[in-house]
C-alpha cells in the first residue's frame, strides 16, 4: 500500500458510523487544548493588565470552543476552525510561517475534521432517532 494513502486516511478518515464521528471530532478538542499549550504559555510570565486581560479572554473563548466540541457541536467545530485560521492568517508576515506550514496543515486537517465529525455526529443521532421512532 502506498504511504501517501495510509497518511491521507490518517488525515482525513471515513467517518461511517457515531463512535468515529465523536472520535473524529473530539481530535479538535485536543488541538485547541494543545494549541493553547504552545500559545500562551511562553506569555503567561511577560503579562501586563492589558495584554493578560487579553490572553484570559481569549483562553476562556478556546476554554468554550473545546467545551462545545467536547459536546459534539457544530458552532463550537467552526467556531475552532475560524478563530485557528484566523490566528494564521494574522501570522502571515512572520518570517517563521513557511517553516510552520506541516504543523499548520495538520492542524488544519484536524479542525476540518472536527467540523466533519461534529455535523456527522447530528446526522447519525438523527438517523437513530428517526429509525426508533417508526
């Protein structure tokens, strides 16, 4: 088999069935929780009242987003997927950002998948639903 596909199909896996769409899903819920790892904590010791106020803003809206993920929703999966491009879109003029483009596509991949996951998981939950009640 080649490899590209065992790494597509690591990247961008079928979701057929709910376990997988909570699986598929809840991917983003650690990328967000990874992402503030690396993000904020090199920034946690250089605070001001300004720039902390900022940083605990944006972590209590990273703290809902993993939270409503973690809850397989759907606003909560774009909502990740927005804030985490909006935030690269915002680092395009760093002279670092070429060499970050593996870990950003991954990450893209991820949050693209968590989407996927979280509007599957509705589909599946409707699915059963329909078919309990006929």
């Amino acid at each position: 088999m080649d490899n590209r596909n065992i790494l597509f199909r690591k990247l961008w896996p079928q979701i057929l069935d709910r376990e997988t769409a909570i699986k598929v899903c809840r991917w983003g819920a650690w990328a967000t929780i990874v992402q503030c790892i690396f993000s904020y904590a090199p920034k946690v010791r250089t605070l001001s009242l300004e720039s902390g106020l900022a940083v605990f803003i944006d972590l209590v809206l990273y703290g809902l987003i993993t939270w409503g993920i973690l809850k397989m929703s759907r606003i909560a999966a774009i909502a990740g997927f927005g804030f985490y491009l909006a935030g690269r879109i915002g680092q395009l003029s760093n002279p670092y950002f070429v060499q970050a483009l593996t870990i950003i596509a991954i990450f893209t991949f991820i949050y693209a998948n968590s989407i996927r996951g979280a509007f599957a998981f509705h589909r599946f939950k409707r699915s059963s639903q329909v078919g309990d009640g006929a």
